[in-house]
C-alpha cells in the first residue's frame, strides 16, 4: 500500500487547502483529538493564555506537520496545542488548538505560510479563531499593556492569502458577535482599527500619521491576512490586540524589541485570563 505524497505549498499547483487537511488529519493523529473547535493564534505577549484555558492534551513540534515550518522570531514558540476546555452546567468539553508558530509575512516565506495555520485550524474543525498580537498604538491614552479589541483592518501589505478569482467578503470580519462577547467579561475595552505594515521595521513617525489620517488606531505586522483567510475557509473571527508601545512618533521614546517583550511580560497575566475568560464564553 502506498500513501499519496504531500502536496508542497511551494508548488504553485498545490491548492493550499490540500495542504491544511493534511496537516489537520496528521493533527488528529498526533493528538489524538478527531476535532477541534476553537483556534488560538497567540502573538507577541499572549503565550501564557493556554495554561489557563484548560488541561494541553497534547503539544505537537509544527515541524511534524505538513506546511508548517520553525519558528523565526524570539518569543514565538514553535508548537500546536491541543487544551481541553472542560464543559460547565453538564455542557460537553471542548477542544481549542492553540497555535504559538505564527509565520509573519517578513519571513519571505510566502503568503501560503502565513494562512497555513488558520487553514489548519478551519480543516480540524474549528468554527471560529481568536487572533491575536502585540502592536503599536497611536492613542497616548493607550498606554503599553492595553488590550483593544479589533473592529476592522486596514492591510498596507499589498498582498492577499487568497488566489485567483477568490472574492470573499469582509464586512463584519472582526465579527461583532465576537466583540460583543468580549464586552461582557470586560465592557471597558476599547475597539480600533489594525493597520497592518510589512515589516520587519517598525513605522516611521510620519507613516504612523498616515496610518492615523487613514483611519487607523493600532499597527502590526500580522493578523489581517490570517483574517482574510479565516474568512474565507468559514472561520468566524476575533482580533485582540495588546499595545506594547506607543507607535513611533507618539510617544518620545525609540521603539525597541526588548521593550515590546518586557511590555508583553508584564501585562501577560492579566490578559492570559482575559483570553482565557472570553474563550470559555465563546
Ligand atoms: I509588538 O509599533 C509591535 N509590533 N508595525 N509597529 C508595528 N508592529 C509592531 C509594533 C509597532 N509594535
């Protein structure tokens, strides 16, 4: 008996999605877990979210998995997660697959990467996924450590996750439902609109006005292709996005990597529980 070989998301002629079923079904195996429910993308400051979410079943290297490829970044682990979250009032458990091995479109490792998670996720199951990130803002009164949901996205990257004539629409794509939910464990947070940049450098100041004359109030560089192809395969989607620094040119300090981490170190707890909270209700 032979195996088909895996499709390669470098061959053009691969369709991506082939590729997310086999990387769910070689999930599934790996787990042990025949379906999940929700997915978890957890950026920069978020990783501590999955301990409180419930019991990992089971932690999988992504390298095992078709289309998934090492991490690049400090601070980004490099593994899927299968965290059981227990049923209240005699509700069934639930299965969240956390994702802690985001490919970043600076990587230049190609827009397929970038969705492959999310594809995942939608092939093993999962009806929604919470995106998150750590960011810049451009409100003062933002300061480093806030959490603010997603309300829209404005993609500056030139590129879309999706090919050929693949027109998905996005109203509603940071679903309100979702931000609603979110509102019930804290109605205080604020809501802004994501810009994402190409990176790997952060704005200039002068870029940052522009993202804020344009209708911006946060900037990054990820999510907003992930969202597009959560969309796409049917996901229903909640961005969460964590200031670690005011955007350039708003505040009077430089911007530098070591400050966004110790930014996400230092609020992590709290928004850990507020993640963990809003995932148990969704
Ligand atoms: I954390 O200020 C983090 N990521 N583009 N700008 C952009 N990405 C970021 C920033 C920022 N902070």
């Amino acid at each position: 008996m032979t195996t088909p070989p895996i499709p390669s998301l470098d061959d053009p002629a691969t369709d991506p999605l082939d590729v997310a079923r086999a990387a769910a079904e070689a999930l599934a195996a790996a787990t042990g877990v025949e379906r999940h429910d929700v997915a978890l993308v957890l950026g920069s400051g978020w990783g501590g979210a999955a301990d409180l979410l419930g019991e990992t079943v089971a932690e999988v290297p992504s390298t095992d998995l078709p289309g998934f490829t090492a991490a690049a970044v400090v601070g980004h682990a490099g593994t899927l997660r299968s965290v059981r979250i227990a049923g209240t009032d005699g509700a069934p458990d639930r299965h969240a697959l956390v994702l802690g091995s985001r490919t970043h479109l600076y990587e230049g490792r190609g827009v397929r990467r970038v969705a492959h998670g999310v594809r995942t996720a939608a092939a093993a199951g999962c009806r929604t996924v919470v995106l998150t990130n750590g960011c810049g803002g451009l409100d003062p009164s933002w300061g480093p450590g806030t959490p603010v949901l997603v309300s829209d996205h404005i993609n500056l990257t030139a590129t879309s996750p999706l090919e050929g004539a693949t027109f998905v629409d996005l109203t509603d794509l940071y679903s309100s439902r979702l931000r609603a939910v979110a509102r019930e464990i804290d109605p205080g947070l604020p809501e802004g609109v994501y810009v994402q940049f190409p990176g790997p450098h952060y704005e200039t100041p002068a870029e940052v006005a522009m993202a804020g004359r344009l209708g911006g109030h946060l900037v990054g560089m990820s999510t907003t292709l992930e969202a597009i192809a959560a969309r796409h395969v049917g996901l229903e989607v909640l961005g969460i996005s964590l200031v670690t620094n005011l955007a350039a040119g708003i505040g009077d300090e430089p911007l530098s990597h070591a400050e966004v981490l110790e930014a996400g170190r230092a609020a992590g707890p709290r928004i850990s529980d507020l993640l963990a909270q809003i995932v148990r209700r969704l």
